[in-house]
C-alpha cells in the first residue's frame, strides 16, 4: 500500500516538473517573449527596458534556474496588469472556484448515480429510458448555449436566480448545474454500464446460488465494483471542472479561476497566466493522487500490487 | 434409499430476438439420496440449462420454464416456490460449484467474507461464529493456513485453490445436493485429479448428492455411479457408468465413446468423431434430434421422437434401433 502511494506520489512529481517545463518554454517557443507580453505599440526602448527588468537577456540556463526556485516557493513573479504577485492572486479566486466545482459535482454525483443504478438493474423500463435521455442531453447540449438560455429565462423573465456575479447563495445555482450537467450525464451512463457488466459476472450467479437477498447482492456485490470505474470518472471529471470551467466562468462573471485566466490571457499577463497554469496543475495532481488512494481502499487488486 | 430430487418432463425455452430457443424439451431423472449422477453432453445439449432452471438461475427473461416438475426431498416442487422460498433451498440444500473458478468469486471481496456469506444467510450466524466455521471448511478442503487464507483475496489464489474455495461454499451448511457445472474443465490436469478426489472424499464424508455435469467421459467414470447422456436438450441414454461404458445403447453414446483416446490399446487408431453438427435448438423437432447423424437411422427415427424407454436394469435409452440385435426394436 505505502509502496502504491510512493511510486503515484513520484509520478506525480515527474510530471508537476513536466508541467513547469511546459510553462517555461511556452512563453519562449516563439522566440522573444517581450514580444509576446508587451503591446504592439510599444516602443523598442520599452522593449529592451522590459526585457531586462524581466532577466529575458539572460542565459536561458540562468532564466530556468531563476523560474524554478520561484516556482517552488509558488513565486511566479508580479502581475504585469496588478503590479503585485501573481500567486497570491489565484488563492486569492480559489473559494468561489471551488465553490462552484464542488457544488456542481455534488449535483451530478447525488442524482446521476441514483438514477445510473435505479436504470442500470432495471434496464428497458420507464426510469431507465428517462435517464438515458437525460444522460444523452446533458452530454451534448453546448453548455455555453444552455448557460445563455437559462440567463434568459431564469434569471430575465423569471428573476428566480441573479444572472452573474458571487453575491448571494442563489448565484452559484446556475453555473453549478450547467457545469455539472454533462458530467451527470457521463456519470449516469457509466452508472448503468457498470451495473450492466457487473451483473451479468459469473460472481453474481455464484451470489445467487448462494440464495441471497437481491439487497445483498446488489450492495455488497455489485455496488462496491461499479464504484471502482466511478471514483475514477469522479476524479477526472472534478480536476476537469476546477480547471475547465473558463467560459461558465466568464458567463456568469464567476470570480474564480477561469474568469481570472480568461481576463489575464486578454492582457497577455503571462506571470498570472503561469501562475494559474502551474497552479491547476498541482490541483489536478493532488485530486490525482486521492483518486488513487480511493481506488486501493475499494480495489484490493491495486493494493497489493497486482 | 430415497429420492433427493426428481425431474419429470422439464421444459426451459429462451424467447430471443432470433426466435425461440428449446434449451430443454423434456428431460426427467431421478436422484437418489448420497448418489453420485454424471450428465454428460456437447455444448448446447442442455446440460447446464437443465440445472439452472431447476433452481431459477437462469436469466428470466428472456428463459422461461414452461413444464415439468422437480420435487426435491420428496416433498416440495422446486418449480412451484416463491423466489423467497428457493433462495432458502439455494445454497442451503442445494449446493452449487461452477465451472470457471477464476471469474466465479467477487474479486474484490475476501476468501472469508465470500464464504461466511452463506452461513450467515443460512444458518443465522453471526460474523464471528461463522469466522470458526469458515476455517474448519477451508481445513476441509485441504486449504493450508486457513486462518491467514480467511483473509486473503481471490486473486491471491491459484486456480485450483478457488475451486477448493468455490466447494467450501457449496458445502458451507451441509446441503442435501451439490450441483457440480463442469468443475474441472479449467483447470489443468493435475489440479483436475485433485478436485475429483476432494469431492469424491466429501461426498463420502457428508453423505451428499451430486449431480457433476461434465462434457469429459474419463472423468465421469472417475466419479459417478449413473450416467445421464443428454442430446439436444433431450436425454439420450441414462444408465449405470459400467452399462454405459459396456453396453452403450444410444448410437450418440456410441459415438462418444468412440470419440475418446485410450491409454491402453495396443494398436494406433484414428480417433472416430461423429459426424455432422448438433441440431439448431431454433427449429423444433418432430423426429429424433439425432436422425441425420446416426449411421442406424431408419423411417421411425425421421417420423416421432423417440421417448425414453427401459432398455435393461436400470438403463434406459431414446432410441428405436436395438443396437444388441442389430434392427429397429419391437419388430418396427
């Protein structure tokens, strides 16, 4: 078990170096990164006084250098449009971020699982076509598309819900659902697959022979092994939500993450933007990591190895 | 002696997108109590199916039960209890082993917790009570180090070591019957030996019946006192193993006999198979399944299906041609 959780916690780490690396050379694969950040009208004097307040003349061993001993004290340098640390700045929007991805899994986790099960032992009935159709929808309506029509018609006409901003509790209501829909609906069809597949297992003829109750069966025997492809959709789809909701975020003026890369791309504010990078990274790492440990607590085959 | 279990006219269908399947058109046979009864067959024949719906384990739908009866200790028709009352007969008086061990145990559940199910379901126990009874079945079983293997996983097991596993359950509450389904046709030869002689010493030691469904010939000579051969969901021949072996009356049986190599001939044979395919259980039948590969068909084979007549003591056999005498039986 410890020597699982060393060797993820390892590969972890290789690739949080990668993700730094990517940032790096990103910025530099064009060639003259004050190009990149500065306006177009600036002058070339603006030009060289930026390149060497930023170090850009340097050796770009010495440039790596300098990154990485910043970045592993999560200091990426100052926001170009703030004047003051990019780090801090992204904590800073990480509450309503989470806010919003957590109250958009707990909605698709509470219903599309229930609903995934429920359709899943009882596959051709009503309940089961209703879910495969709210599955199918929430996977492919555009969800930029739903956001606008739910302004329109929840916040507009029915002034149910505010229409953006992070004021009131209401407010997370609707980026939440349009966030977590396509996700529910992910969840209900592994749900019912899983079930499906696991039922039809010689394992549960050998528990029916047993004579035990269908209540035994399906918890016992089946639940716990759907839950093992479901902790790992759980986990993608969260590190997916906290790192993706980008444009929910700017359509609901959302003042998490998204919103902030969304506006710090706009300035060309490459501090923040590398700031936020790595540091969504190292979020998606870390869920990573207790995805993997969930799965070795439900799966006995990960835990001893094999 | 008296009977433990008694099948007449059984009759399981599948209503499948490509038309009805007649999985079992009509099988009846008898158990005795601490008896031994081989069903031997191709795949397809019938054999498991049979068993299954006996005790509603086949899926429903799309198969259904659609005739017959199977009075088990004399006294209640298996196919007229509640889904309740048959999943008391269900791993309490009839046991079950199946055939491949490797997918038949929850991988993700422990050697003593998949065991401890059934006493607990059966007997009442609680968990710790029947942790004791889990060991002394593992001992039974010729398990080494039970108290360890109580906790350990499927995958940590060889093959063989699950199907000692899969019998602890079967045997776990002392049932009247153990239903075998091809117990050792996935393991390898050696482990195969070792299966056969822990249930022949169970058997012994427990006084229980077993039906051991099998397609293998050697081993059911190993094991069991009647043979039942079953041909397109019919039986073809149920007799004493020595009859069977020594005076096969159903051309099928022939033929099966035939088919299997033999350590001690003397002389190099090309091994016979018999001819042409199994019939398609999509098409009813109103002749004998076996007509269009049989070397003795005759008119009456392609005009009735052959019931199941007394051939000898204890034999019986479906077929019209008399194979002692060489033509069709009561002068036809």
């Amino acid at each position: 078990m410890s020597r699982y959780f060393l060797s993820k916690l390892g590969q972890s780490v290789l690739l949080l170096f990668g993700v730094l690396l990517l940032v790096f050379a990103m910025v530099r694969v064009t060639g003259d990164p004050a190009t990149l950040m500065m306006s177009r009208e600036a002058s070339p004097e603006d030009m060289e006084e930026f390149r060497e307040r930023m170090g850009f003349n340097d050796p770009l061993l010495v440039q790596f250098g300098r990154f990485m001993s910043g970045a592993v004290v999560g200091d990426f340098g100052d926001s170009l449009h703030f004047k003051t640390p990019a780090m801090p700045m992204v904590l800073e929007r990480l509450p309503a971020t989470l806010q919003l991805a957590i109250t958009a899994l707990f909605f698709a986790v509470v219903i599309g699982v229930p609903l995934g099960l429920v359709s899943g032992f009882n596959p051709g009935s009503f309940i089961d076509n209703i879910a495969r159709g709210l599955a199918l929808l929430g996977q492919s309506v555009p969800n930029f598309w739903l956001a606008l029509i739910m302004i329109l018609y929840f916040a507009v006409q029915l002034r149910w819900f505010p229409s953006f901003g992070r004021d009131e509790w209401k407010s997370v209501i609707m980026p939440a659902f349009v966030l977590g829909l396509p996700v529910m609906g992910q969840i209900v069809r592994m749900t019912r697959s899983s079930v499906l597949e696991i039922r039809g297992e010689d394992f549960i003829r050998t528990a029916r022979s047993k004579g035990l109750e269908r209540r035994t069966i399906y918890t016992r025997h089946v639940f716990r092994n759907v839950a093992i492809p479901l902790v790992s959709v759980i986990g993608v789809q969260f590190g997916y939500m906290l790192g993706g909701s980008i444009y929910i975020e700017a359509i609901f003026a959302w003042p998490g993450m998204g919103q902030l890369l969304e506006q710090s791309i706009g300035w060309r504010d490459f501090p923040l933007v590398q700031a936020l990078a790595v540091f969504t990274a190292v979020v998606v790492l870390a869920l990573n990591l207790v995805t993997d440990m969930a799965y070795a607590l439900i799966d006995p085959r990960i835990r001893y190895g094999k | 002696m008296s009977k433990v279990l008694e099948v007449k006219n059984l009759v399981t269908k599948f209503y499948t997108l490509d038309g009805v399947v007649n999985a079992v058109n009509g099988v009846s046979f008898e158990l005795e109590d601490g008896e031994t009864l081989a069903i031997v067959g191709e795949s397809g024949s019938g054999k498991s199916v049979t068993m299954m719906s006996l005790l509603g384990l086949i899926p429903m739908p799309p198969g259904k039960v659609e005739n017959g009866e199977a009075i088990f200790m004399e006294r209640q028709d298996l196919l007229q209890m509640t889904p309740a009352e048959l999943r008391d007969v269900r791993g309490g008086q009839i046991g079950f082993v199946f055939q491949d061990p490797i997918s038949t145990l929850n991988p993700i559940l422990t050697i003593g917790e998949q065991i401890s199910e059934t006493l607990v379901r059966h007997k009442g126990m609680s968990k710790n009570e029947a942790r004791d009874r889990v060991i002394e079945l593992l001992t039974q079983v010729g398990i080494p180090d039970p108290e360890l293997r109580y906790k350990a996983y499927p995958f940590q097991f060889s093959g063989g070591m699950r199907q000692r596993v899969v019998i602890a359950i079967a045997i776990a509450c002392t049932p009247k019957i153990i239903i075998a389904d091809e117990p050792t046709t996935a393991l390898d030869v050696t482990v195969q030996a070792q299966i056969v002689d822990l249930f022949k010493r169970l058997r012994d030691a427990l006084g229980v019946a077993v039906i051991w469904i099998t397609h293998d010939l050697g081993v059911v000579a190993g094991i069991a006192e009647r043979v039942m051969v079953m041909y397109g969901g019919r039986p073809a021949e149920i007799a004493t193993v020595k009859d069977l072996y020594e005076h096969p009356q159903h051309p099928y049986t022939v033929g099966l006999l035939g088919a299997l190599p033999r350590l001690d001939s003397r002389e190099s044979k090309r091994l016979v198979s018999i001819k042409g395919a199994p019939p398609d259980l999509l098409i009813p039948l109103a002749h004998c399944p076996f007509a269009w590969r049989c070397d003795y068909a005759f008119e009456r084979c392609w005009e009735e299906i052959p019931p199941l007549i007394d051939v000898g003591r204890e034999h019986q056999a479906s077929c019209f041609y008399d194979m002692e005498k060489g033509g069709p039986r009561n002068g036809r």
